[in-house]
C-alpha cells in the first residue's frame, strides 16, 4: 500500500490502471483492481478524463489521414506555448514519432523561425540515421513556410498538412502535447528560460524511458534497461 501511496504522490496526474503499470515494474504481483481498492481507501484523486477526440480515420475503415505503420514512418511537430514567471512567452517545438509515440525532440526558445524547424529536423535525421517517410503538421506560418517545404521535399519527404481549425486530425501530437501541459506546464513555475529547458528535458526522458503508455501496453515508447532516479529537487539553476 505504501508504495502505490508514494507513487500517486510522485506522479499525480497519472491514473491507477499506470501506477500498476509501475508497480509490476517493480516486481510487485499485483493487479489493476487490487490497486483500485487502495486507491479509493487512500481518498487518492483519479485525474480526470480528457475530452474525447475525434479518429484519424472513418468506423468503415477507409483513411482521412494518413495512419502510422512502423518507427519513423510518419513523424509530427507543433508548437506549445508557455511563459517564464515575469511573464515573457517562451514556445516548445515538440516532434513526434506517431508510431512509436516517442518524443524525439522538445526544443525550448524565446522565438522559433522554420529555420529552427529545418535545424532541428535535421539534427533528428543525423542523429537517428533515418529520413520519415511522412511529416505531418499544422497549417501554421512556421510549417508552411516555402523553406521548410522546400527543404523536405529535396530530402523526399511527403508532407502531410491538416485543415486549419482541425486539431484533431493532428490527434497524436495534440494528444502528447496535453499530457505535457497536464504533466508538466501546468504544474511548474519556470523561473527562467535555462529552468524551462532543463525541467522540460528531464520530462522528456521521463515520458520515453519510464512513463508507461497505455496504447503500448503500458510500456514506455523508448525503455531502457536502467533508468536512474529523477529527482527533480537536487537540481540548481
């Protein structure tokens, strides 16, 4: 009991069917319902349910966007936006592999140009050794710009762009960019920009080695064989 207390505790926005997940990890032989009960019994607070969103495709099969096949099939990106405590914006390029669900990049400035967008894409494909077959993105100034299009296309890559006021055709990425602000923005005050990136790195690393993920079988998307403790506390700025 104790430790499905300090686990809840740790990570409050995430529901009992997870904090099973964890404790399985663990080595601890206990199912989702046992868990349920201490739950409950502990008065401990089941976050509540996003909004429903619509499907990427139709109940009779037939396809509006593109599905995800396999690892690096078709990756997405978007901005979040978020602010420093004095009130200054600061924004997040978020990418994603649609696939795997893993969050490949989360990059952390005052300002982003479509030549941040190329730069970033392109540590991605040196780093990975791999060029998507897809990108897919919003209709934004940044996704739009002739560069950026011009760039993906001499590299090959389709790009797949989303009708504007349709966020939900996006769903995968939005879906991941809620658990960031759920997770994380909406939790911390960033003092400063260095801050912002710092915190919002170690969430990254948490969300791809150790956050389970219930579309993978609650499984994180990237798992390493040992992940070290993230004390958030013992870090300076």
């Amino acid at each position: 009991m104790g430790r499905t207390v300090e686990l809840a505790t740790r990570y409050g926005r995430y529901g009992y069917r997870r904090i099973t997940a964890l404790l399985r990890r663990e080595g601890w032989k206990v199912n989702h319902k046992r868990v349920e009960r201490i739950w409950r019994k502990e008065g401990l607070k089941v976050p509540k349910k996003q909004p429903k969103r619509g499907r990427l495709w139709l109940t009779d099969g037939s396809c509006i966007r593109l599905r995800p096949q396999y690892k690096d099939h078709v990756w997405s990106y978007d901005f979040v936006v978020a602010r420093t405590s004095d009130g200054r914006a600061f924004r997040i390029l978020a990418v994603l592999d649609e696939c795997t669900r893993e969050c490949l990049a989360l990059r952390v400035e005052r300002r982003l140009t479509s030549e941040d967008v190329i730069d970033q894409l392109f540590q991605l494909i040196v780093l990975r050794g791999v060029i998507p077959e897809h990108i897919r993105s919003d209709n934004g100034p940044e996704f739009t710009a002739k560069a950026v299009r011009k760039w993906l296309s001499r590299l090959g890559v389709k790009t797949l762009f989303i009708e504007p006021g349709s966020p939900w055709e996006n769903g995968y990425i939005e879906s991941f960019n809620g658990k960031l602000r759920d997770e994380l923005l909406n939790r911390e005050i960033f003092t400063t920009l260095k801050e912002a990136k710092v915190l919002i790195g170690w969430w990254r690393k948490e969300y791809n080695e150790f956050r389970p993920h219930s579309a993978r079988g609650y499984q994180p998307p990237a798992p390493v064989a040992i992940l070290p403790t993230l004390d958030l506390g013992t870090l300076t700025f």
